[in-house]
C-alpha cells in the first residue's frame, strides 16, 4: 500500500493536499481503491457547491457496491475532476494522481493524519 | 460461525478477499478483480468453486411422483443423465426456491438447491414426502466447481476423452475421471457462456480445482469469485433467489413459464399460481440511459407515479453499461418505456429494454 508522506489522510480513506494558496485536492487512498474493487462510476459535486468536512462530498461505485465520500474540509468547490467521470478506473490506477476535486475558501478540517498514522490505522483494519 | 469449503486454502492462497456468504466464507474476488475475471469468463475461462451449494439426493420407487409434486416442471420424460431447471413453489404461487434436477436413473434423483436454503428447502420437502421414498442431505460431503467460458470445453478436454464429457446443454455423465478423481459433470452454469459444472467428493477438491487451474492457464483461464458470478448472471438476466425470486414473487411473474407445467397433476403451488393470472407484474431489463448505476430496491417512476422496484444492479463489464432487473405491471412494462430510479435521492434514467442483456 503506497501513503505519500507530503498527504494528510482522514480516517475515512480520503486522502488532501493542500496547496501553498489555501487551496485543496482531495482524493481517495490506495487503501480505499484496493478495498473497493474495480470502480465504474463517480459521482461528483458540482463547481461553487459548499463542502463541509465531515459530510459527504459524492460517491463512487465498485462493480459490486456504492460507498460515500467525505469531505476532510469546509469551503467550496473550485473545480472537479471531470476526467473521472468518463474514467472512474484511473482512482484504481493512480489513487493520488486521480485526485476528486479542489476545494478553495477552506475555513475547517477534519481531524487529518500523516503518512505514518494512517498507516496504522489501515494495517489495524485489515 | 460460517463455515469453510474444501477450497478454502486455495482461495486464501490465491490471494482472494474472503467474505462470508450463505453461511461460508468465499472469495469475492481474486486479485485480478471482478471485472478481469467477468470478461475472462466471456472472452476464455473462468474457474468458480460453488461447493457451497446443497446437494440433495431423492431415491426410491416414489422419488419421481414426489418431485413432481414438490416442483413446478414437470420430471416424467426425462432421460437417464438430463438436467432440468425448477422453481419449487409455496402454497401461495411464490417461491421456497429455484433449483436443478439431475436423473441419475428410474428412483435416483440429485437435486440442487440455493446455500441459503438449503434447510429451509430439505425441511419443506421433508415435511411433504409421501410413499416410498427417501431424501439425502449430501451437501457436506460434496465440493462443487464450475468450468465456464467459451474455451472450457478445451481445457476439460486436456484432462479427459471427448466421449466422456456431457454433449448437450443440460445433460451429464457420472462417473467421469478427471486424473484420478472421480467426478459428476454436467453441461449446466450460471454465466450465460458455455460451461461445466464439476461435482466431486471433498477429498479430492483440491486436486481437481489445481489440475483446472494448471489445463486452462494458458488459455486465460482466471479463478474468479462471487462478484463476478454475480455480473454474469445478471448480464445474462439469470433470476438469483432472494431477488428475482422469493417467497412473495413467483416464477411466473419472473417470466419462468417454460419450467411452470400448470397442465400436469395438482402439485404445491398450482392453485396459488392460477390465482396470480393475470399477472399483476413482470420482470423486466432496465438499461441506465443517464448517469449511474442502479442497485437492488431502489424504487422506479414513471412521472410521479412509483411504478415498481429493482431486484438487482449493477454495472454489466462487457456490455459496458448499467443494467437492472425490476418488477413493473405489464402496462408499463412495453419495450422502450422510459422511467427513472430513484438512486438515493436522484433520479437516474432508465428505460425498458429486452432480456437477456447479454446472450452468447
């Protein structure tokens, strides 16, 4: 399982970056595309739609299941990774390239881990 | 605590994510992931270990009047080493179960049934058994594995004579040797492809799942798991137990009439099945024209009208789109009607569209 260690991760597989600017990405871990299977659909938020972290931002779905995606932050919505949408599969391929949206006027955060702690928390899930 | 099948070693070792299911622990899927193992199984092979399902063995002078009875279709004019597909039906016309019915020969009968109900079935027909006949619980003793794919017949045949292998589509021979182990096989599967199922003793399981495995390698051959067996038999509109079918929905409402024979003798069932014509519902294809994937009851509009639930969904890998089963009157049940699912709270396109999605 790959953790880049310039992410933060939350407890809930998400993985964000955030940029000098007070901006955001958000994405899912390597940890979270493994255990979901091959996906096929994304479901995103739209450009300007208000994030509150803790909540769900949209939703992917494997083959076999849907599961939400939450957001680590507060703020909105700068842009979306419309890529995706045609190509739900590059989340398996490349989980931090793949990155879900970017978020801008960040004004909360989950409570968020290092490389090292979320690291942990997966080898205790499996 | 759920149990193991023979298998369990070989999946762990394959590296497959192991889940409990029907009361066993199974491989969902193997590394390769549901999609690769569902397109292996359309486009070469796939290996499925189905131990988990029950084996039930009916035999005596009274075994055929029984079946008969117990079962919707009709076992009178079968031949020594045919299959035939059934639903087993409650008082009401719903469903105890769909199974299958190997004739061994005059008084010997093996019928398969769901894991899931595999008690409730043996204690239902139990109850209901009348004259000379006796009914066998095998299920623990025996391990089943199915060979699909349009090059299984290829990879069987690396390991046993062409004259051995079972010719026509629900037909089998007993008594097959495949390197050693002994072997019940037949021309039946739940993928829509061309394919076998192998039953053995649980001693040799292994042996016979390692020597598939070894045949088919290079031919593509992918061991695949429950998520695949579950997109292959929705692409190819098969009805699973529990969804298309359950104790309230029956087969005829299913679109099962071939294996309903309402012109033979009274059996369990007849009379509930005749009360529900005309039907008041019909299983139908949903294919997604908007954005999504429709799952298992989610609610289907038409205008604001709720028109019907899905039974199952999911997104089809080779037809490459989402696909659903669901139930709706057969008004609203014309090819090409438009309706919308309600996929947690959004409305997803969908229209009506023929079934099977795939066929070979």
């Amino acid at each position: 399982m790959n953790t880049p260690e310039h992410l933060r991760y939350t407890k809930s597989h998400e993985w964000v970056l955030f940029a000098g600017d007070g901006t955001a990405k958000v994405g899912l871990t390597d940890h979270a595309q493994e255990a979901l299977g091959d996906l096929v659909f994304v479901n995103l938020p739209e450009v300007g739609d208000a994030l509150t972290c803790g909540e769900t931002l949209g939703d992917v779905e494997s083959v076999k299941a849907v599961s939400d995606i939450y957001s680590p932050v507060t703020g909105t919505v700068k842009a979306v990774n419309e890529d995706l949408l045609d190509a739900p599969e590059s989340i398996n391929a490349d989980p931090y390239g793949a990155w879900l949206v970017e978020v801008e006027g960040i004004t909360g955060q989950e409570e968020l881990l290092d490389a090292a702690a979320y690291q942990a928390l997966c080898a205790q899930e499996d | 605590m759920e149990r193991k099948t023979p298998l369990y070693d070989r999946h762990v070792a394959l590296g497959g994510k192991i889940v409990p299911f029907a009361g066993y622990l199974l491989p969902v899927q193997y590394p390769a992931g549901v999609i690769a193992e569902h397109m292996a199984v359309r486009t070469a092979a796939g290996l499925f270990d189905v131990s988990h399902m029950g084996e039930l063995v009916f035999t005596g002078p009274d075994a055929l009047d029984n079946l008969n009875h117990l079962l919707t279709n009709d076992f009178t004019n079968m031949y020594d080493g045919q299959v035939r597909y059934s639903p087993m039906c409650n008082e009401s016309g719903g469903c105890v179960d769909d199974l299958i019915v190997y004739k061994v020969r005059e008084g010997v009968y093996l019928v398969v049934v769901n894991a899931a109900n595999r008690e409730k079935d043996a204690a239902w027909m139990a109850a209901r058994l009348t004259g000379d006949c006796q009914m066998e619980d095998r299920s623990d003793s025996l391990a089943q594995v199915a060979l699909q794919g349009p090059r299984a017949k290829e990879i069987l045949l690396r390991l046993l004579p062409e004259e051995t292998l079972p010719k026509k589509y629900y037909s089998f021979v007993r008594e097959a040797d495949v390197s050693g182990v002994p072997c019940l096989i037949s021309r039946t599967g739940y993928t829509g492809e061309l394919g076998y199922e192998l039953y053995c003793a649980n001693a040799g399981a292994e042996k016979l799942w390692d020597l598939l495995l070894e045949a088919g390698r290079d031919l593509g051959l992918l061991p695949c798991g429950l998520g695949a067996r579950d997109t292959l038999r929705l692409e190819a509109a098969m009805p699973l137990y529990g969804h298309e079918l359950t104790e309230d929905i029956g087969p005829l409402e299913a679109g099962l009439d071939f294996a309903v024979k309402l012109g033979k003798p009274d059996f369990v069932g007849k009379a509930g099945l005749e009360a529900r014509l005309p039907l008041q519902r019909t299983r139908v294809g949903l294919e997604v024209t908007g954005r999504g994937i429709v799952r298992e009851h989610q609610d289907i509009y038409i205008g604001d009208r709720l028109a019907g639930q899905t039974t199952s969904g999911t997104h089809a890998p080779f037809l490459g789109k989402a696909v659903a089963m669901a139930y709706l009157s057969p008004e609203d049940a014309a090819l090409g009607t438009a309706v919308e699912v309600d996929v947690r709270g959004r409305r997803v396109p969908c229209k009506v569209v023929d079934l099977p999605f795939y066929k070979q």
